[in-house]
C-alpha cells in the first residue's frame, strides 16, 4: 500500500465519522501540496474552513466523545 492511499482512508473514515455526528466539512481533503510534494512525511490532512455552527457541533462532538 502507498503512504498516500492512507491518508485517503483517514480523510474518508474522518468524513464518515463527522456525518455520524451530523457534522460536514466541505473543505476536508488531502493538503495537495504535501501530498504532491517529495516529503519525508505523510502528507496532511486539510480540515478546512467551518462557520460557527459546524464548529459549535465539533465542539460538542468532541466532548461528548470525551465524556465531558
């Protein structure tokens, strides 16, 4: 398996779980130019822009799953 094909999967499995939460993310990706680039590390993944709401339901997401 290629290094990127990974960072792929964790895009697709972190959209799938943030959906789970009712959450999108529209600008979630692969950053191009660390996954075009000749890096020794992993490219990155790009979260992206949100508005407030999304971010209040990350939020809220998160600590839940934290059990605050």
């Amino acid at each position: 398996m290629h290094p990127h094909d990974d960072t792929e999967t964790c895009v697709e499995h972190l959209r799938a779980a943030l959906e789970a939460n009712g959450i999108t993310l529209p600008s979630l990706t692969v950053d191009l130019p660390t996954f075009a680039g000749a890096y020794t590390a992993p490219p990155l993944i790009a979260l992206g822009n949100c508005n407030a709401a999304t971010a209040r339901a990350l939020t809220a997401a998160l600590r839940k799953a934290a059990g605050a």
